[in-house]
C-alpha cells in the first residue's frame, strides 16, 4: 500500500471518527434537521387524509427526503462553510490529504445520520397514520431508500465544493430549499409541474430516484413516462456525474488555493 | 434636565438598536437573506403546499394552504431571525456589557424589532400579492384597508412573539433549536395548512396562544370580506398575543437580568 493511499484512508477514517464523535457530543442538530420534515411529515399526511391509503406513503417519502435532506446535503454541503466559520479552511486544503476525503468522511456520517432521521420521520407518520405502512416491496423499498440518500449525498458533495467559492452557502441553502423540495417532486410526482421545469428537475439525480421509488412502493403510480428501470438509468448516471463533478472541481479548488496562497478572494 | 435626557436616551437606544441589531444580533438579516425571505421563500413554501394539496385532492384546499402559508412565512424574518438576538450577544460576548449599560431595556429590545416587523410587513405583502396573482385566491373588493390593518397586526404580533423566544433563548446555550420548533409548528398548530378543528383538542389550545394562528385567521377574514366585527374580534386577539408576548420577553429579560448581576456571571446561561 502507498504511503498516499494509506494518509487518505487514514485522513477519511479520523474525518470519519471525528464527525461521529462532534455528532455525539452535540446532538442538538438532529432535532433542526428533523423538526422540519417530521412536521411537514404530519402536514402533509393531514392533507392526504381520505385521499386513500398509498398517499400515506407520498407524506413518508416526503418527510423523509426532507429529512435526509436537512442531515445529508445541507450537512455536507455546510462542511465548507463549517470549515471557513472555524477557520480550519486553510489548514486542510494544505494538509497532504486531498480535501475531497476529508469530505467524503463528512458525507458518509451524514448520510448515516440521515438515514437515522429518515427513520425516525417514517415512525412518527406511521404512527400517526395507526395502521401498517402499505409497502409492495419493504426490502426493495429500503434499499432504494438507502440509494435515495446517496443521490442527495452526491448533490451535497457538489454543493460542498462550490461552497469554497463563495460564501453564499448559506442563502443557497435556507432560501432553496423549498424550491429544491418542489425540483425534485419531493412529495409529488415531477410530472405534476409545469413541462417546462422538467428538464430543470432532471438534473438533479434525487428527482430520478424518488420517481423509481414511488414506482416500486405505489402500485399504479403514474411518474415518468419512461418508467422505473430508465428511472435507474437517470439516477445513476446523474450520481456518478455529479460524483464527477464535485471531484473535478475539488481538484481546481486545491491548485486555486495553492496557488494563490489564501481564500480571502472568496 | 433629567426629563429630556431620559427621552433623548429612550429614542437614541431605540433606533440606535433599530439600526444596528440587523447588522449585528439579529439572525439571516443580510440584505440577500431579507430580499430571498421577502420574494422567494413566499412564492416556494405557496408552491409547495399548493402541489401538495392539488395531489391531495382537497376541496378549497389550494386556495386554504396558500392563503395560510403566505402568512405563515412571516415567521422566517419575524421569529427566526428575532429570537437569535440575545444568543448572537453571548456569542459576541457583548452580553456583559449591555447588561450594566443603563440604556432603557424595552426601546433596547423593542428597538431590535423595528426592522423585522418591516420586513415581516413586507414578506407577508409581498405572498399575499403572490396569492391572488398567481394562485387566483378570492380577493373580497374593499377589505384592502382591512388585509392592511391584519397584516401590520401579525407583523408586530410576530415580532412580539420572536422577541419572547429570545427572552427565553437567554437561558439557553443556543436559540437556533427554539427557533426551528416555531419555525415549523406554526406549520401544524396555526391552522395555515388545514382547520385547526381537525387537530387534537390540546393541540388546539396550544396553536390558540400562537399569534399565528389569529393572525392567519384575522387575513383569510379580510380576504373573505368579513364584517367589521369579526375583523376587531380577531386584530384584538392578535395585539392580544403580541402585548402578551412583548410583555413576558421583558419579564425574562428582566429575571436573567436580576440573576446574572447577582451572581456576577453569565456564563451558567
């Protein structure tokens, strides 16, 4: 094993290891990330209410992504600014591990901890709801779940390398959401907007993932035409694009930053 | 003497904390965050909702959720950015001193108000005109000095309200979480997204003491064209919270007060 490979691997498991340790020392910010969507779980679920029993899986799913949404892409997203707001920006861009494990340990506790909330949403509307969840397919439907939050990790570490860019983070983030909540048909089928908006959607790969999951655990449901399985296609494709994406451009922003020697230009 | 210079006091404390809180205490009051909250947060949460009551199929249903989440994004400028004052100023560590200044402490804390109950003013005006253009929400001709009057009341209501979260985020580490909760309950508890009657019956006592919850109702009111009589009943139970609210932010700020200069510390809160 390179000595490189194994500073990265050791670089993502302390990364790693520090995250969960942070989270356990200050669990608070589980209760932002979830007051939200357990709420707009019930909201919604209240609204659903007599529409028949499958819609109570649109305020699950819902609530849910919103969930993953708060933990994953705003928690990996916010891993930069995190980083400028303590000052520790520098130092790790100049460490020898590439800043992208440094995030990439952020991301995957995240997407954990997402995964936790997702949960925790699904019990809460559950058992508001009283009777058992109509799942088709409870396995499929927990695996596609998992993939779900990894599409929206892969949106996260895009943002994440933007974010040392511009210090907007935030604003992105607080006043998008609602609109990112509405891109991705988070608890409506896309095909529902506008068609003009449509290709706007597609270009984020959790759009292509809840149209599939709502395919495998909503018998009938009516998404894109194309169906579950192009839905995969799209998904993955997306996701490894944006993978793509963010690399490139953590690549950029190292040799930006080495080469201008600060990050007070952005 | 001493009369002029306590109203020279009372007034210089009270825009000098209008003025500045947005750029110092004040939470998300940058002028990109306050255009965004204003033009864009209205017009995605109506957005949203109305999707999702459209799905649903509820009869009146769009109308109902966008109408009661114009109001509801009031919240963003009014309590979420308000209750963080007094957590910013321990965070500053400028807590200490505020707390021996002799500045009058309502024109100090309600000074701090002024600009987010212009903005709460302007975030609420600018959904409702979002709500009958865009989602054709029935307008009752007439009742615009009405909707005028139940939006100034919510503003201030709202603020009264954000202010008394920060009064009780004084004894907490963190004012962020108190913020999310009233965020996001008046979403469940005010009535903005169903009839509170569906709701369970404590659950509906809690959302009776949101001035949210009367604010909404006193603009669905006006925008129906109700009868002067029921729009006084319902301004009266929002300036009702909003005084109440006013009035116990300035009782907590008064006991932290009392505790931190006994004590000599504030580092406990």
């Amino acid at each position: 094993m390179g000595a490189s490979t194994y500073s990265r691997r050791v670089s993502l498991v302390a990364v790693l290891r520090l995250s969960v340790l942070t989270f356990l020392a200050d669990p608070q910010w589980l209760v932002p990330s979830l007051i939200a969507p357990v709420i707009f779980g019930l909201v919604s679920y209240e609204l659903f209410t007599g529409a028949g029993p499958w819609f109570v899986l649109y305020a699950i799913l819902g609530a849910g992504m919103m969930s993953m949404w708060g933990q994953t892409l705003y928690g990996s997203g916010w891993a930069t600014g995190q980083d400028r707001h303590l000052g520790t920006l520098e130092p790790t861009l100049t460490a020898p591990t590439p800043y992208v494990y440094v995030v990439l340990g952020r991301v995957i506790w995240n997407t954990v901890a997402g995964l936790f909330g997702g949960l925790i949403v699904f019990v809460v509307v559950a058992i508001t709801y009283g009777h058992p969840i109509p799942l088709a397919n409870p396995l499929e439907f927990l695996l596609m779940f998992v993939f779900v939050i990894v599409t929206l990790a892969a949106v996260g570490v895009v943002f994440a390398a933007a974010y040392v860019y511009t210090r907007y983070a935030g604003f992105v983030q607080n006043v998008g959401e609602f609109a990112f909540y509405i891109g991705t048909g988070c608890m409506f089928p896309v095909v529902l907007l506008p068609f003009w908006s449509n290709p706007i959607s597609l270009v984020l790969p959790p759009t292509w993932a809840l149209d599939a999951l709502r395919y495998l655990a909503i018998p009938g449901y009516q998404g894109f035409g194309w169906g579950f399985w192009w839905d995969m296609v799209g998904a993955v494709g997306t996701t490894l694009l944006y993978l793509g994406i963010a690399a490139s451009v953590f690549r950029r922003v190292e040799r930006h930053v080495l080469e201008a020697g600060d990050l007070n230009d952005w | 003497m001493t009369e002029p210079a306590l109203r020279s006091s009372f007034t210089r404390t009270f825009w000098v904390n209008a003025i500045f809180a947005p750029r110092t205490s004040l939470g998300f009051m940058r002028l990109d965050f306050v255009l965004g909250t204003i033009f864009i947060i209205p017009l995605t949460q109506m957005t949203f909702f109305a999707f999702v009551a459209s799905l649903s199929g509820t009869p009146g249903g769009v109308a109902f959720v966008v109408v009661g989440n114009a109001v509801a994004t009031v919240t963003y400028s009014s309590v979420f950015s308000v209750c963080q004052t007094t957590d910013n100023e321990k965070e500053a560590g400028t807590m200490e001193h505020l707390l021996v200044s002799p500045a009058n402490r309502f024109a100090l804390y309600f000074g701090r108000g002024l600009i987010p109950v212009l903005a709460s003013l302007a975030t609420v005006a600018v959904a409702i005109v979002y709500a009958v253009t865009i989602f054709h929400v029935p307008f009752a001709g007439g009742s615009v000095g009405d909707l005028a009057v139940s939006i100034t009341l919510t503003a201030f209501a709202m603020v009264g309200f954000g202010l008394l979260l920060g009064g009780v985020a004084l004894y907490l580490r963190t004012s962020i979480i108190l913020g999310n909760i009233f965020l996001f309950l008046g979403l469940l508890l005010s009535g903005a997204n169903f009839p509170l009657s569906v709701l369970p019956l404590p659950l509906q006592y809690v959302g009776d003491l949101l001035p949210l919850t009367w604010g909404i109702s006193a603009v669905r009111a006006a925008l129906a064209g109700a009868p002067l009589g029921t729009m006084l009943t319902l301004w009266g139970y929002v300036a009702l919270c909003g005084i109440v609210s006013i009035g116990l932010s300035m009782a907590l700020w008064n006991t932290f007060e009392r505790r931190a200069l006994s004590t000599g510390s504030i580092a406990r809160f």
